[in-house]
C-alpha cells in the first residue's frame, strides 16, 4: 500500500504529465487514499480533467475536489454567447440527439439541460459535451431517461453480458441486481478504470433509468 507521500507524489506527476492542466496551480494532499485539491482553474473543462487524472492513479480510493473555477475578464462570455456554444455543440456531438434537449444559461455560466434521451450513456454525453466549454461554471443535469420497458431478466442478463465484453476481471466479482427501472451494481474492483467499465456497462443498457453504485476497492 502506498504511503501518503509516495501517493501525493505520484498525483502531482500525473498532472504535471497531463498537458491539458496547469498544474503548478493545483494543491494536492493526501491521506489515507483519501485525495484532496484546492486551487483554481480557468474552465469546468479543466476541473474535470484534473479529476480525470487522479482517478488514474493507483491507490486513489477518495477523491475531495475543491479546486475553484475563476475566468480571467477577458475570457468570460455572456450568458448569450454562451446559450449559442452550448446549442452548436449538442448539435455537433453525434453521440447526442441534440432535437431532444434543450438548455437554458443564466447566472454567468450556468446551465440546466432538459429533455429526454434513450440511455443513461447519452445523458452523461450531453452533460460532458456541455461542461467542457470555456465559460461554463456549473451544470444541472435534469434530463431523463425514456426508454422501452424491459423484463428484469433481460435486462439483467444484458448488463452482465456487457461486463464480461468490458470488464472481464471483475465481471466474476460484481454482482448485478434489478429494481424496477434501477440497477444495484455491488462487489469488488480494482482500478477506478475498473470501477468506470463496470459503471459504463450499466449506464449503457437501454432500459436502465437508474444506477446505483455500491462497488468498491480491493
């Protein structure tokens, strides 16, 4: 098991590897497994890559994301300008069916998204597209997931098909359950690479509305 140093160290390499992140201004601490980030960013887009980043890390169990966004003057949008990136760019994600959602901008860089989509996997498709954008201070995520009702069996026997396809390793350790439209993902993994196929294979699965995380690390 790491240490809290050697884990320190090795997160501020990571993101001092990651050219996306300024990582001179980001301060790390550790403890435990347990990382926490403070400092300050210039977008949404980069507070999400440095997330990204730790995540890679071996031995990360805990992530405390305190890192503030703050834009210089001379890059901020309006709300207007902002309204506009954010429709151009559900228009060109062709993973997003953009005519089914809409999205309102108010308080300098806030977004809600609305609408409906097929799987829970296009819903984080949107909501990734749209935080990525320079401008973009907080998104609220309220689209739903309209779906074809499926039977509880097939439902669960696709996931689990899905998971011996993406995660082969942990597929043998995780169990799956199912609660209406909700699936219960339980059992041990041992990477948040790991965590994410398994947690990718349900949010994928039409029909599936809900995804309740009880996965943890061994």
């Amino acid at each position: 098991m790491k240490t809290d140093s050697d884990l320190k160290r090795d997160v501020e390499r990571e993101l001092a590897w990651d050219t996306r992140i300024d990582a001179p201004a980001i301060g790390v601490g550790a403890h435990h497994g347990v990382v926490t980030l403070t400092g300050t960013v210039p977008s949404w887009a980069e507070k999400h890559a440095v997330e990204e980043a730790v995540y890679r890390v071996g031995g990360v169990h805990t992530l405390a994301n305190e890192i503030e966004i703050k834009q210089s003057w001379d890059t901020s949008r309006t709300d207007a300008d902002l309204a506009e990136a954010v429709h151009n760019a559900l228009v060109w994600d062709h993973f997003v069916a953009s005519d089914r959602i809409r999205a309102t901008v108010s308080d300098h860089g806030s977004v809600t998204l609305i609408g409906t989509v097929a799987t829970l996997r296009e819903r984080d498709e949107a909501e990734r597209v749209v935080r990525r954008l320079d401008g973009v201070r907080y998104v609220t995520n309220e689209i739903a997931v309209d779906s074809p009702e499926v039977t509880s069996i097939h439902l669960r026997d696709t996931i689990e098909q899905a998971l011996a396809r993406h995660a082969a390793r942990a597929a043998s350790h995780v169990k799956v359950a199912i609660d209406g439209d909700t699936v219960i993902l339980e059992g041990a993994v041992g990477s948040w690479l790991e965590r994410r196929a398994v947690l990718g294979a349900a949010r994928g699965t039409p029909g599936v509305k809900r995804v309740e995380d009880r996965l943890f690390f061994i």
